[in-house]
C-alpha cells in the first residue's frame, strides 16, 4: 500500500517505534536506516553492540551514516555502491556483503539488505538492514576448511586404492609369463582387465573435482582403449562405434557397470568374429532416458547359440553380467539375430 505525503512522517515514525522495540530481539541486527526521495538518512535504529563493530556510539550512527560506511574496507566500497546504484535504478531489492575494518579489532563481515517502498507522488522511500555475519562467515570458513582437508584425505584414498589394483594387475601379468597353458593365460588376462576396469574409475575419481561422480563417458573411452589393446593380437579388424552422452555416475553405480561393458566387450572380441573380416563392428551406446541410464552393446558377430540360456550359463563373463545388473536393480534384454545385442537399463 503507498503512503500518502502528508502523512509519511507519522506513519514512519509510529512504525519505526515499533521495530525498534523488536529489533533488538533479531540475531546480528546491526542497525536500520532509512533513504527518503530527498536524499535524507535516517537511522531509527542502533544495536548497543554498533561500538563493537563500528567504533561509533548510538547516537553518533542515528545521526549520520557517515562514520559507519567509513568503516568499510576500500576494495569493498566500490562493489557496495554499484550494487546499491543498480537495485536503485531497477528498483529491486538490495543485498550484498562487504566487510569493516576496525584497528584494534580486525575485520568483521556485514550484510546489507535493502527494499524499496513507493510514495503516491511516484517516490520511493528505502529501508535498509545491516547484519553482523562475522561468526557464520567464520563458522563456514571452518567448514570449507575441513571439506578441503577430507578431499585431499578422499583424493589420497582414490589414489592408493588405484595403485594397490594396478600392483595386483602388475602381478597377474607377471604370472601369465611363467604359464604356458593358453586357457589359464586366458583367465589371468580377464582377470587383469576386470581389475583395471575397477582402477579406471579411482584414477577418474582421483583427478575429478567432485569425488561424488564420475564423467562416464570418459572413463568407458579409457576401459575400451584398454579391451581393444588387450585384444590386439586376437582380433585386429574389429572397429568401434562409440556414441557416449555426458553422464555423471557415483561409484556405486559406476563400478558395476564399467564391468558389464568389459565383460560383454570382452565377449565379443573373444568369440563373436570367427572369420577377422572387415566390416567386424562393435556398437557401445550410453544415454540417459528421463531418470534411467541406458546402456547398448551390440556386435555383428556370429551371435550366441541358440541353446543358450544367458540367464543360467555356466559361462563367467555372463553370470557375471547377470549378476552386476541384478546389483543395478536394473534390466536387461538380449537380441541375438545378427549378432548379439544387449540393452541395459537402471535408474541413476
């Protein structure tokens, strides 16, 4: 509701008694002020404790804001009254933080906030507040401070946990040296890649800023780089059809599925191409459906046996696919007309 001219200063003062009476009872409430059209302040209230911030008495800050906005840090002021000058022209609210610089006592930081109110004749009056948020500003500098030490502390783990599966990694590899038996070389090799799909992922999360998630995409680039040089010797004319979205996966649902894509690429490259031919393609898709991630796999192989059952084999790589999706709580369907084509899905 606009305020009359004639009756402005009434009002105002009818009001301002009753804030000041409360305004004591409001956390950190510093002091009140109040611009009118002419350019005027005035200050209907001062907190007892504006001498511990400000160095100025109660009476000195009703009466002029002068001594209060001396105060304030140099590098600040100017930010301060662009911010001012711009809600004034906009005639949006005010709010902004700045701090005051006090010789024998520091720094302290305050909250300005301020609201215009418009008068019948097109005029507009503000109210202005000001909050010491010294403490909070300190109790989140504490935060951020111990959020900073648990990264690096995170940071390290990924970091260790990464390097103990690459020594494990390292070690199967030295052993497929001393076998000479081509089925247990077989074994030690997809072993090893399963552990390496499990390093990616701490390496991923070791360099990334945000130990929540992982750039999926980037990681399944990194394990299909690892399968196919893996491979190399087995099968050299398989090409990739690589579509990847930007997703964010957390590890728990990260690790499951970088072992899916490695078991059913592994598969592929493994059995799928009998005759090394061109035009051997391996087709990986990851999308996201509404709140699902969906992932395809699909080659143009020679497809699976007819009499195969994928959901009870006593093959490892698809009772483990099985199993890994069943971890998901998701789905999966399987094609295997020309080829082999898997489609997985799980919520995010």
């Amino acid at each position: 509701m606009a305020l009359s001219k004639k009756n402005t200063t009434q009002i105002l003062h009818e009001q301002n008694m009753l804030l000041s009476r409360h305004a004591e009872l409001v956390p950190g409430l510093i002091f009140q002020y109040q611009v009118f059209p002419d350019g005027r302040f005035f200050f209907p209230y001062a907190s007892s404790k504006i001498w511990d911030i400000f160095e100025v008495t109660v009476e000195e800050a009703k009466k002029s804001g002068a001594p209060v906005f001396a105060r304030v840090l140099d590098e600040d002021k100017e930010g301060a009254i662009k911010s001012i000058r711009q809600s004034m022209k906009t005639l949006n609210d005010w709010d902004y933080e700045f701090r005051v610089n006090l010789p024998s006592k520091g720094i302290r930081w305050l909250s300005g906030h301020a609201k215009p109110e418009k008068l019948d004749d097109g005029s507009y009056l503000w109210h202005g507040y000001y909050y010491d948020i010294t403490d909070r500003k300190l109790i989140l500098e504490q935060i951020n401070q111990s959020l900073q030490e648990k990264e690096v502390l995170l940071k390290e783990v990924h970091h260790r946990v990464k390097n103990n599966l690459q020594v494990i990694s390292s070690i199967l590899n030295l052993q497929s040296s001393y076998v000479k038996d081509e089925a247990t070389i077989n074994v030690l090799r997809e072993s090893q890649n399963r552990i390496k799909s499990m390093a990616f992922i701490h390496e991923s999360l070791y360099q990334a800023d945000n130990f929540s998630s992982i750039n999926f995409a980037d990681y399944v680039v990194n394990l299909l780089q690892n399968l196919m040089q893996s491979y190399s010797k087995l099968n050299q004319t398989v090409k990739l059809n690589v579509q990847l979205e930007t997703i964010f996966l957390n590890l728990d649902l990260a690790i499951p599925c970088g072992l899916i894509i490695n078991e059913i690429i592994s598969n592929a490259l493994k059995y799928a191409f009998i005759e090394n031919k061109d035009g051997d393609e391996i087709t990986i898709k990851i999308k996201k459906v509404d709140d699902k991630v969906q992932l395809f796999i699909g080659d143009n192989g020679v497809g699976l046996p007819k009499n195969i059952d994928y959901k009870n084999t006593e093959s490892l790589g698809l009772q483990l696919v099985v199993t890994l999706v069943g971890q998901l709580s998701g789905n999966i369907e399987l094609d295997s007309i020309n080829g082999t084509k898997y489609t997985i899905s799980f919520l995010m």
